[in-house]
C-alpha cells in the first residue's frame, strides 16, 4: 500500500524475490545443522527468526492510512503519513511541499467491509478471477514441483540422481523472480499473466516428452524458471492489487483459502493420471487447465498494472 502505482508491480516482485530464497535457504541450513548438531536446533533457529520478525514489526510497522481514514480514525492516518513524510525529509535532506486541496480529497469516506461484500457486483467478477489465477498457480506449482522426482523415477532415472536433477531445475526459481521484477510493469497485467499460462502449459507438454537426461534438465528448468515468473505475478503482485483497502486481507485470504483446497486435490489427481496414463498425460491435462484459466485472466481480469489503489477501490 505503500509502493507508488508506476513501480508497484517491480517493488512487489523484489519482495518476492527476497522471501523466496527461504525455503532454499532453510534447506541449506538444515543439512548442515540436522547433521553436526540435531533436528531441535533447526527449530529453535527458526524460533529465533520468529523472535526477530516480531521485534521488528513491533518496531518499525506501519499501519495502513487508507486503513485507518476508511475506519474514520483520521488523525491516525494524518500522524502515520506525517511520520512517512518526515523519514523521507530526513534520508533525502528536502523539505517536502505542503499538501494543497486540489492534491487531496476534501471528504473521506467511512466504509465498513463485509466478508459477503467479496461476493457482490464488481467484486463477485474479481473474486472469481483471483480463484482462477491461484488455481492456475497452485495446480501449476504442485504438478510440476511437487511429483518432479516421481516423474523422473517413473521415467527410468535412478532416484539419487533424480533428486540431483530436481535441485538443478529448482536453480529457475529464483532466476525467474527476478526477471519478473525487472519486467513486469513493462506489460498490462492481464496479458502477462495469460502469456505465462501459455508459455507454461506448452514447455510442460515438451518437456513430458523428452527421453534423453540432458534435454529434461534443460527444459525442466526452463519451465521452472516461467512457472515461479508466474507464481510472482499472481500471489505477489496481480492478488493484492484487485482489492479496495477495506477487503484487500478479506479477499486476498480467501482466494488463497481456496487456491490451497484445491492445491490439496491436486496430488490425487496426478496420481490417479500418472499411475493409469502416464506423465505424458498428466502435463496434457495440465496444459489444458492452464489454457482455460489463462482465457478467464485475459477475458474478465481487470488491469491494475500503473493504477492507484484509490481508481482500484472504485468499484459498484
């Protein structure tokens, strides 16, 4: 809430970037740790981190002033943004301008928001996107990433080296990320995310049909490196952007609360396609699921990709 519009999309991406790196990071950890020392320092490290998240957020957290204006606490949302307006004179040496009324709006509205509100006019139309953009996302991702080394084994390829080949393909994950970022607010949103679907769904028919070990890896990794593009899109990016302030964590909770059922499913459908037809069909019929999806975004997603969240939150 608090990136400019011309740059949210790119700053987002970054953040992703960032807390992506933790499940490779805490993998790293664990070998080492797990094996000099015992699995319950793994998890007083992690008690540890959850220590400093909490000291940090208590010190430097800053509420919402859309938040707090929608609430009708206005003079907190006045204190939290002269608070803003004084760190940023403070690190650039300026003196900002004051704010004139033609800049502001001369009346603040007091909205209450509702959870039945996410099903209602405009807001039915984005719910449903969301949903479709995280099931898209979370098939996608537990597909792909979750049964890679059964694939592998079911393919005729050992499963030590199996194991080998997945942490190599899972390099694409992070490169991807950071692509995102440094593209994302170069295209609307809309077409970017359907673009990835695409692209996703064809490697992923490719790549089930390659024999040889180096073709696998090469578009194995391929691939990972435009699915974790679009997981960054859609869970960092395009979802947080379709809610007003007052049904932002609402919305975004819910789509994500189904997202992930969904994502519960999906390993028994796999294993029923891969065990009765094959890995050849299971990515068929994953291309499939991500080219209906990738429609729903192109045909009824909104744009959001440059536009504040005062025009976002304009909604009947």
């Amino acid at each position: 809430e608090f990136i400019p519009a011309t740059v949210r999309g790119k700053w987002s991406a970054r953040l992703s970037f960032v807390g992506n790196w933790s499940p490779m990071l805490s993998a790293a950890i664990g070998v080492v740790v797990i094996a000099f020392f015992s699995w319950r320092i793994m998890f007083l490290l992690g008690g540890i981190g959850i220590l400093l998240a909490w000291f940090l957020s208590g010190k430097y957290f800053i509420e919402s002033p859309r938040w707090l204006a929608g609430k009708g606490r206005i003079a907190g949302a006045e204190s939290q943004l002269r608070e803003v307006e004084q760190q940023i004179e403070r690190e650039k040496s300026i003196r900002l301008p004051p704010l004139t009324l033609n800049q502001s709006n001369s009346k603040v509205k007091v909205i209450k928001g509702t959870f039945w509100l996410l099903f209602k006019g405009e807001m039915l139309r984005r719910t449903l996107v969301a949903i479709t953009v995280l099931i898209a996302m979370n098939i996608s991702l537990y597909t792909i990433t979750v049964w890679m080394p059964t694939i592998f084994v079911n393919s005729g390829i050992d499963v030590d080296k199996s194991i080998l080949m997945t942490a190599v393909i899972m390099i694409g994950a992070p490169v991807g990320i950071f692509i995102a970022a440094l593209i994302i607010d170069h295209f609307p949103r809309r077409l970017f995310g359907s673009a990835l679907l695409i692209i996703i769904a064809v490697l992923g028919y490719i790549y089930s049909i390659q024999t040889t070990e180096w073709a696998i890896l090469i578009y194995g990794l391929v691939m990972i490196f435009f699915l974790y593009m679009y997981v960054c899109f859609a869970s960092a990016v395009y979802i947080p952007e379709l809610w007003p302030t007052h049904l932002r964590l609402r919305g975004s909770g819910f789509v994500n609360a189904v997202g992930r059922i969904v994502a519960v499913f999906t390993p028994y459908g796999v294993a029923a396609l891969l065990t009765h037809y094959g890995s050849i069909t299971v990515f068929m019929v994953l291309g499939v699921m991500l080219v209906l999806c990738a429609l729903v975004l192109s045909i009824f997603g909104i744009e959001t990709r440059k536009v504040s969240l005062e025009e976002i939150s304009e909604v009947n």
